[in-house]
C-alpha cells in the first residue's frame, strides 16, 4: 500500500514538473495558437501603413445564429486589433441584444456587453422614403403611354402605402419587385394610372397583411380597418373593395371611353351597359337589359368605371361570371400569368 501511494506521488509530481516547465501538450498548443496569432498580426501589419488603410463593413449580423454572432465580434476585437485596420458593423444593436439573451440569460446586460466591442456608435440617418421611392421607379419601365404626372401619381401612393402599411425600404423593394415582374407580363398593357396603384395596393397587403389578403379573396370577408381605408386622392381603391364579391357582369359600372367621359348613352340620355364582347367590339344594351344594337370598338382608353379596363373588358366573356375579386387574385398570382395572357 506504502508502494502504491509512492508510486502515485512520483507520477503526478512528474506530471507538475512538466507542467510548470511547459512540456505539457496543452502548453505547446497555446504556445503554437499565440505564435500563429502573433504571426498574423505581423503579416497584417506588413500590409496595412500610414498610406495604406482596410476598412471592412460587415451588415446585418443582427440576423445571424447568436452564437456565430458573438464568436466573430470576438474575434475581430483579439485578432484584427490592429492600428489601420476599422470593422464597420451594420446592425440592429437592439435585436442583436435579444440574441445575445438567448446565450447568457434574459437578465443579462447585453447592450452593455455589445458595446464593449465598439469604440463608436451612431444610428444611421433616416432615409427619405420619398427620393427612395422615385429612385426605385426611374428603373423600372412603366407602361407605354405613362405621362411625368402618372408617374409622380404612382410614386405618391407608393408614400401613403408605406404610411399605412409601415413598408421599410426592403418592403418597398419586394413591392416593385413584384410590380415589375407584373408590368414586364401584362400590367404594360393598362394605360391608366387607377389600374396600377389598385394593383399595388393587393401586392401591398398580400405581402404586409396576409391574413387580411387571405379573408378578402380567398374567404370573402372586409374587415372594418380595410374598409376604413382612406386613400385621400385615390377613392377607387374603396370601390375596388367594396365590389370583391360582385360578379362582373353585375358591376355598377359605365361604358367610359375617350368620347364619353360620363358613360356611353343612347340618344335619350340612357347610360348603356355592355351585352357582349366580340372581336374587341362591345355590343350595347340599356340599362333596363334591352339591347340596342349600338357598339363600341374597344380602345386603349376604354374601361368600365376604374374596376376593369380594355385588357379587361377585351377577355369579357371569359371572365364575366366571376366575382370581381376572383377575378383580380386570378390577376395577382403569378403562376395563371401566362395562361391569362394567351
């Protein structure tokens, strides 16, 4: 027993002895990590002089994993230490703390730990949403008669989406995305401005309000806070609206051509409703239901209140049993563009 004991003594005082004397491979692999950081220093030194700067950006950290988050501000502060060298961080330093919560605690002081690895911190600018927004549409090719007044028509309401809705500039992005890939495949066609903001106002709430997108086309049901819309100088938005469950051909609407402002009517005055399509050639009736064998020849200008227009009206009777807004969410899905369009 006295052997055993002795035996154990002399092995771990063999074991310190190397230890202090940094023979243990634990020493050697510190010493090896602190040489190579040390020796990328140096290299990065060599680089970098007073004429000589690097400025990395790194953006949106904010949306990484918590962990990988924290590991890189760690090592930008212990390896690129360096004079010449300035990390810029693009990030939410709010939503980042959350992250930095899930690690260490919620009762943790993560702004104040965050901070520890900045030696400056500003909030950036707020943006102008409306030179963003012009800026976004002077690239994007609109539709063929789009006059300068049509176009800042455009961009005003694309400013009161982004009041309703709170678009930030990456909503705004997505919107015109989207309203592009439409204008490229069939929105080209409509000359008036009425029909594109309607269009953006679905592609709006499809992509902010889902679930008020879904209730309106897909379960038929307004909810008060939609109705209640007011869009100040564009009011077909709330006719477009109240009209979702009406079939087509039972729309209240005028025959409005470039000729008759106020609705295409009969000598007595009568406005006329449209009895059928044919050969982009729309046959006339009375609003009582009584054809009168006038036609209208179907042009650009021509539409049906500012609910439908002549690319529209040219496909009535395929469409005209469907209820306005079936036929508008047909519209807006992208997948039925082509067959829509044949």
């Amino acid at each position: 027993m006295v052997e055993l004991t002795f035996a154990l003594e002399l092995t771990l005082a063999i074991k310190l002895g190397k230890f202090l004397s940094h023979e243990s491979t634990l020493f050697g692999e510190y010493r090896e990590f602190k040489d190579a950081i040390l020796n990328f220093k140096e290299s990065l030194e060599g680089i970098v002089n007073n004429q000589r700067k690097i400025v990395i950006i790194i953006d949106e950290l904010d949306r990484c994993k918590p962990t990988f988050a924290v590991q890189l501000l760690e090592i930008v502060k212990h390896l690129f230490d360096i004079k010449g060298i300035t990390f810029i961080f693009m990030l939410d330093i709010e939503q980042l703390s959350y992250s930095i919560k899930t690690i260490y605690g919620q009762e943790m002081d993560a702004t104040g730990y965050l901070c520890r690895f900045f030696d400056y911190i500003t909030r950036m600018p707020k943006p102008s949403v409306l030179t963003y927004i012009e800026n976004s549409i002077e690239r994007v090719q609109l539709f063929e008669k789009c006059s300068s007044k049509d176009s800042i028509n455009i961009i005003n309401f694309l400013c009161e989406l982004c009041d309703y809705f709170i678009l930030s500039l990456r909503d705004i992005d997505t919107i015109i995305c989207s309203y592009k890939i439409m204008l490229d495949k069939f929105l080209y066609k409509y000359y008036y401005v009425e029909a594109h903001c309607q269009y953006l106002f679905y592609l709006t709430l499809k992509y902010k309000d889902v679930a008020q997108f879904n209730n309106i086309f897909l379960k038929e049901q307004i909810s008060t806070s939609i109705q209640k819309i007011d869009f100040k100088d564009f009011p077909y938005i709330k006719e477009s609206i109240e009209n979702i469950t009406t079939i087509i051909e039972d729309l209240q609407y005028k025959i409005i051509t470039e000729q008759s402002r106020e609705g295409v009517r009969d000598p007595e005055g009568e406005v006329y409703r449209i009895a059928s399509v044919e050969n982009y050639t729309i046959k006339l009736r009375r609003f009582n239901g009584v054809n009168s064998g006038y036609t209208v020849n179907i042009s650009l200008d021509t539409r049906l209140n500012y609910l439908l227009f002549a690319p529209d009206i040219k496909k009535w009777e395929q469409i005209k049993y469907m209820k306005y807004g079936q036929y508008i969410h047909q519209q807006l899905e992208m997948f039925n563009f082509i067959e829509l369009d044949s």
